[in-house]
C-alpha cells in the first residue's frame, strides 16, 4: 500500500523532472556561431581595400607576396629589393604594400586573415607585422594563414615551410590566429585521411604549438571527412576551429553532408567561407534541418510532458 509520505515523494520528484525537462527544451544557448561571418577576399588592391573597409562583411582575406610596388622608383641600373606586397602568385607586382595595408586596417573593427603564399613572404611580412601591432591589444591582430602540408587532390608540396611559419608565430605573434591549412587540387572523390591529420597534429607536436588555430579545410573534401576532423579538433588545443572554404565554383559539395559536418562539430566551431551562391543553397537546407529538428523536439516535449503530468495526476 503506498503511504502518504511515499505519494509526496513521488510528486515532489515529478515535479522536479518535470522543471528539468522544461529547462533542457527551453534553456537559451550562449555559444557564438560561427558560420554566419561573412568574407570579402582577394583584397589586394588600394580599390579593393577601400570597399572592403567600407562593405558589410566581418572579414577580410588578402594575400602576401614579395615584388615591388607598381610606383616604385627604379634607378637606371639597380634594381630595389623585394618587400611584401598584397597580390596573389604569379603576380609580382601591386599598387598596395603590406604596410599600406595594415595602416588602412588599423582604425576597423574587422578581422583580417593574411595568406601567406611563401615563406620569404612571411619572413619579409613578420617585422612589418610587428612594428604595425607592437602597441595594439591581442584581439586586434591578423590571423595568419598558410598551407603548410600537402593535403587531397592530391595537393602540390606546400610554398610556407611548416616549421619555419610555427617558430616565428610562436615567438613573434603568440596573439594571433593561425590558420593552418593543406595544399589542395580538385577532385570530387578525396578527403582528409587519418594521414593528413596526423600530419598536422605531428607538426604542432614537434613545433610544441599549444594554442588554438583554426584549420582551413576545402568544403568538398571535408564534407567526406567528418569523423577525422572531429578527431583533428577533439585533439587539438582547446578553442581550436574549422574554416570550411571553397574558392572554385566547380567544386562538388554534398549539402546533406556539410550540414552534418556542422552539427556534429557546432556551429560555435566552425567558419564558413563560400561563394555567395553556394552559401545560400547551404543555409537555404541548414535553416530546413533545424526547423524539422525544433518540430521533432516539440513533438517529443508535449508526449514526455502529458505523460508526466498524466503519471502525476495518478498520484494526486
């Protein structure tokens, strides 16, 4: 026979799993997403700089080489020295220097990403870097972009020597961003292997790199790679994330799949840089997942609390 004592029991821990299920359905989410940013790239000119600063997007991608500015004096008979310059190989020229461009920066609230195309780009870019920064506070520095292995495709040897980026990243930019990537070629069927990745992780091993980076990923083969990325970053520093990109329009992306890649990895983990119509197609079905995943959780809410409640009524 069940007492008095026993049904208030009962009741009291209804109603407390009652108060769980309610919070667990309705408590407000506090991680940041990330895969809203929006990019303007290939930023490496003095008119490209200029609407960039002036657009609505969050970041900016330039990219760093050495050669000469277009305006650059020449002596009859001597040619000056290379110094970093924004454009993108082969070009060897620009109107616009690194150090024009960090200047321009300098008064935005956006966040730029500085490719690295070489290492001698990076080794001449790393002093003009610092004296720019040498005053400015940790969440006002570049991230610092280079593809240090060979990746799918498969991918050519890369142009940034991996211990050399690492080395002086650590030593003069411990505040910055690394965003660490592969070289890649176009093929619809590949993926990041356990090798690739244990590739990487055996670099910032070797290099003693315990702070978080954000690991550029092409979007065609990291659609394939789902298990070994979650893996990448599971053993990564903490705050590690992806950059998912694509930069060519014939790349094959299954949609499906990069949804799944963002679910399973969070939204608060990852980056997403696609070309504008790609980007739609992918929100136009992720927004479709989550409103058919609300649906599926109300439907299980209103079941789990009448029965409850049914189950307390009894007790009453």
């Amino acid at each position: 026979m069940v007492t008095i004592k026993q049904t208030m029991n009962l009741t009291l821990l209804l109603d407390f799993i009652l108060g769980v299920t309610m919070q667990v359905f309705n408590a407000p989410t506090d991680q940041t997403s990330l895969i809203t940013a929006t990019w303007d790239h290939a930023v490496n000119s003095k008119a490209k700089l200029h609407s960039a600063l002036t657009s609505e997007s969050t970041m900016i991608e330039a990219d760093v080489i050495t050669g000469h500015l277009i305006d650059e004096p020449q002596t009859e008979g001597e040619k000056t020295d290379r110094i970093p310059i924004m454009g993108h190989p082969p070009a060897i020229t620009s109107d616009l220097s690194l150090k024009e461009f960090l200047d321009a920066w300098k008064n935005s609230n956006k966040i730029i990403k500085l490719d690295f195309k070489s290492t001698e780009a990076f080794q001449l870019a790393s002093p003009v870097i610092e004296n720019a920064y040498k005053d400015s506070p940790p969440n006002r520095l570049p991230w610092l972009n280079a593809d240090i292995l060979p990746g799918p495709g498969p991918g050519n040897s890369p142009g940034v020597d991996a211990d050399t980026f690492l080395k002086v990243s650590t030593k003069s930019f411990p505040d910055s961003i690394l965003s660490l990537g592969w070289t890649t070629k176009r093929n619809d069927n590949d993926k990041y292997s356990e090798r690739h990745i244990n590739d990487m992780v055996d670099v910032l091993f070797k290099n003693k790199y315990m702070k978080p980076v954000t690991y550029a990923v092409r979007a065609s083969f990291a659609v394939n790679s789902i298990s070994e990325l979650q893996y990448l970053l599971e053993t990564s520093p903490v705050g590690s994330t992806l950059t998912v990109w694509c930069s060519d329009p014939k790349d094959i992306i299954n949609y499906p799949k990069l949804v799944q890649l963002i679910n399973t990895v969070g939204t608060n983990r990852v980056y997403l840089d696609l070309p504008d119509d790609m980007s739609k197609i992918f929100f136009d079905m992720y927004k479709t997942s989550i409103t058919n995943t609300a649906s599926n959780n109300v439907g299980f809410l209103s079941i789990s609390l009448a029965s409850l409640f049914a189950l307390k009524n009894v007790f009453l």
